[in-house]
C-alpha cells in the first residue's frame, strides 16, 4: 500500500537530511520505501510504501511523530493521502 504525505517546510534541503535520520520510526510503520519529491523551494511529499497501512496511520497521528516533524522544520500544511486506487492504461 502506498501513502503519500505532503508538507510545507522551512528548507527542503535540510528537511531531506533530516527525513533520513528518522529511519527507526519509519520502520515501525511498515515502510520498506519513501520516495521523495519538492514541488518548489517550500513543498514536499514523501510517498511511502507500506505492509501495514493502519499502523502507519496510526503512528502518523502519535505525537512522536509531530516531533520528528518539527525537528524537520516541517512548518505546516501536512497532508496525507492513503493511495487506494491504482490505474493501468
């Protein structure tokens, strides 16, 4: 399963840095992979891949989770899209 989670951050250089380094919270989410993109200079998203979407959210949502956020310098608009649907064409 795939979960997409967009942000609003003070540097997208640092926020990748310091993405990496929570590693240890991201597996206790089920996640074997993040794919990481900016849109401009302030916009990112993370897509996750996911064996546990609940735990995931779950852990998403835990306070843990807002400080490693903000440790990030991730400063608002945080998003996230549980990817339900997939499409071949």
């Amino acid at each position: 399963m795939l979960v997409a989670v967009r942000a609003e951050v003070e540097s997208v250089d640092y926020w990748r840095e310091k993405f990496r380094t929570h590693d240890v919270l991201f597996k206790s989410q089920g996640v074997s992979f993040a794919h990481l993109g900016a849109a401009n200079n302030k916009t990112v998203i993370a897509v996750f891949e996911t064996n546990d979407v609940d735990e995931f959210v779950r852990i998403f949502n835990d306070p843990e989770t807002a400080e490693a956020m903000s440790e990030d310098k991730i400063t608002g608009g945080v998003e996230m899209f549980v990817l339900d649907e997939t499409l071949a064409f």
